[in-house]
C-alpha cells in the first residue's frame, strides 16, 4: 500500500519570473485552481490522504491554501460563491498536510532526500505539480470500447503492485527536446501494460547522446532505500542532486520499472505547457 505522497515544491521556478518572484511556481492558477491542487486531487484519486510538502522560502501560500480561511468563509457563507471553495474544503477535511523545508536548493533528488522526515521507512508516491495530468478518459481497447478514468498516479500503483519496486512513468518526448528531460533505456517487460525494466538512465541528454526518446515525468513511486542512495549521490548535472542518479543505483539491481502512462501531461513549468494546459482545461469545462 502506497500512503504517502511526497510534492517537492521548493524549486525557484525561474523560467516563470516575475509572476514567481514572490508566488510559488506550485500555486500559479490553470483556470481557478491552483497546480499543486490538481497533484493533490490526484493523490487522493489514488487512494492516498497523507500529504507530504517540501517548501522552502517564500512557499508559505501553499500551507495557507491548505488551511482554513476564518475571514473567508464567514465573508462567503450562504452567498451564491461559496460552492467554489467546496472542492478545496473537502480536501482539507480528507487529508493531512505535512511541510518541511528544503534550506538550500540542491536539486530534486535533494529535495526528496529533504522529504525523509515525513515519509519514514515506506513506499511512497511522488507528485511534480508543475507536471499536470488529467485523467480524462482514455480509450485502451477501441475494438471493446474498454475505457480507462484512471489518474496517472493510480495507474502506477497497480503498476507498483505487481512489481514491488521503484516506478518511474514515462513518455515518448521528440527526439531533440531529450536535453529537457531524465531519459531511460529499458527492456520491455509486459507489451499488454507498456511495462519497461530499466537499464540505463540519463539525466537531460543531449540528443545524440539519449539512450531513447523515453523520458521520465513528474510521477514516480519510490521504494524507501532512495534516501540511503541520496545521502550518498554526489551533485550531477547542473550541480544539483539528481533523483535520476540514485534512480539509476537501483535499476542497475533490476529494481526500476518504467511506466508508459495512459493519459495527457502538460509542462505547466514551461510557459507554453502552461498556456496549452489552460486552453486544454478551459476547452474540457467550457458549459460546467
Ligand atoms: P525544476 O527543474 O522545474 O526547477 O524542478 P524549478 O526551480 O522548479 O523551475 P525553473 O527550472 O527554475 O523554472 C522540478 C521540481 O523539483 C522541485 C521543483 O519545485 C519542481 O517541482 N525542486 C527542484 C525542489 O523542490 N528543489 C530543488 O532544489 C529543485
């Protein structure tokens, strides 16, 4: 059983300045909602309630979404807006929130390391809000009309049931946006399930140098020994600790399997992500 849910969320978001000089890049609205409500939302689709946060400084907006607003609610009690903040209030009442803080940017791998203190010794899930995935329906079968609603992470948990290792989900990206992304080379283990065990893994290659086009997004499901390999994971590209670094000890020891997820992700940490994802939620709820 997966439990816990772990959003690194202490990254500058510097390709967003200046909206994100004192905003964090995680709370950045597509439509109404803010991005790390959408990783939320989807958690709790998959069956997870324990939140686990890691903020660093200037991130206090996203404690203070996921809380109470005395002021508020007395101000929009029994007006014809308060069914807007019913989606946020159930969270708050369906989950906990826990934060620590990541005192130096170091990287991802970094910040989950940071992140120990709130996962103990389990299995957990790993959610970049600036990675947003729906889970519009999806056809799997169009000859039985099979159709899946599952979100991302849900998909990986089951994927995590049978493997009971590290998952890392994954999309074909265009060849030469390879230097963007963690990039995996694998064998294909279960062609019915887009299941694929990985053998090489490499951290924004340039494109003549990636293994495949197969990249790894925002989404992971993380067996506890990571943190042993972090501690010991010296800074890799661009300085900073990569997760993809301590990912890549593990699948030396067959212990990593890449997932190609059913779905649709949108780089919101990229301005034109960002824009796609909103024409694309605003294009889904239009007449809601
Ligand atoms: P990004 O690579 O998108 O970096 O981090 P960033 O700082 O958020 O954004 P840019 O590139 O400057 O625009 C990927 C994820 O890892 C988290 C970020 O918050 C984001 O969710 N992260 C990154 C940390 O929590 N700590 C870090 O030191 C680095």
């Amino acid at each position: 059983m997966i439990k816990k849910c772990l959003f690194p969320a202490a990254g500058y978001g510097t390709r967003f300045l200046p909206a994100t000089k004192a905003t964090p890049k995680e709370m950045l609205p597509v439509l109404t909602k803010p991005l790390i409500q959408y990783g939320v939302e989807e958690a709790v689709e998959a069956g997870i309630h324990t939140m686990a946060i890691v903020t660093g400084r200037g991130k206090r907006a996203i404690e203070d979404h996921f809380d109470i607003s005395y002021e508020l609610e007395h101000q929009i009690k029994g007006g014809s807006k308060e069914y807007l903040l019913d989606e946020i209030r159930a969270l708050i009442t369906e989950c906990t929130f826990s934060y620590t803080r990541q005192v130096e940017m170091k990287g991802l791998g970094h910040a989950i390391l940071s992140g120990e203190t709130l996962i103990g010794n389990e299995p957990f899930a790993v959610i970049l809000a600036d990675d947003l995935c729906t889970n519009s329906p999806v056809i799997l079968d169009s000859a039985r009309g099979s159709i899946n609603t599952k979100g991302v992470l849900s998909q990986m948990i089951e994927v995590y049931e049978r493997y009971q290792c590290s998952i890392v989900a994954i999309e074909e990206v265009p060849m030469d946006q390879t230097d963007k992304y963690g990039v995996i080379a694998g064998d294909l283990v279960d062609r019915t399930d887009d299941t694929y065990r990985v053998t090489d893994m490499v951290e924004k290659p340039d494109p003549k140098d990636a293994p495949t086009n197969m990249a790894i997004i925002g989404r992971y499901i993380l067996t506890p020994d990571i943190f042993d390999i972090l501690r010991e994971t010296k800074p890799g590209k661009n300085g900073e600790v990569q997760i993809t670094d301590a990912l890549l000890a593990q699948a030396k020891n067959g212990k990593v399997i890449a997932y190609k997820f059913k779905g649709k992700r949108f780089d919101c940490g990229s301005v034109d992500g960002f824009v796609q994802a909103t024409n694309y939620f605003y294009n889904e709820n239009k007449g809601n």
